[in-house]
C-alpha cells in the first residue's frame, strides 16, 4: 500500500525504480538548464545541443549519486543533489567547488 504522506520523489521511486529515478532528475535538471538558454535565445528549443545533454545527464547523475552515497544522503536528498548538479552541468558544479574549498582553506 502506498504512503499517503510520502512525497513526490519517494512517490515516483516506488513507482519506477530508484535509478529510474536519478536519471529522470538528472534528465530534469538539464532540461530545466536547456530552457534557460532557450528563453535566454542562445539555443534553439530543438537542435544537436539536446543530443550532447543525454551523456552529460548521466555523468551528473553518476557523480550525484556517488557523491550523496559518500555523504550517506537520503534518497530523497540524494535526487535533489543529483538534480543540481544536472542542471549546473560539470563548469557550475567545478566553480561551486572551487568556491567551497577557498572558503574552507
């Protein structure tokens, strides 16, 4: 029987998987990253550029998921990461790196 109180990411885990569902917040997070530009006019809503966002996906999600796994993130967590990191692509996620390690050192 399904949680009544669970919410939309524990929802769509139940329903088609967890990995299923690291790739679709991943593919969300690039989506959500495509429409920026889109509307910014510096892409075309359908070009090549979606068929080099596929790869970048699911590194982002593979990253995401090592790193919420090495931080002993819940799942719920783990695919708001996974997310983020999507839609900030490998430049963002390396800046926002950068960023915390000079203000740790």
């Amino acid at each position: 029987m399904v949680d009544p109180e669970a919410g939309l990411i524990e929802a769509v885990s139940n329903a088609i998987g967890g990995a299923a569902t690291t790739l679709v917040a991943a593919f969300i997070g690039r989506a959500m990253f495509h429409a920026g530009e889109v509307r910014a006019k510096r892409r075309n809503l359908f070009s090549f550029d979606l068929i080099w966002e596929v790869p970048l996906a699911i590194g982002m999600a593979m990253i995401g998921d090592a790193l919420g796994d090495y931080m002993e993130l819940d799942n719920t967590v783990r695919v708001g990461l996974i997310a983020v990191l999507s839609y900030l692509g490998p430049r963002g996620a390396a800046a926002l790196f950068e960023r915390w390690i000079a203000r740790k050192g």
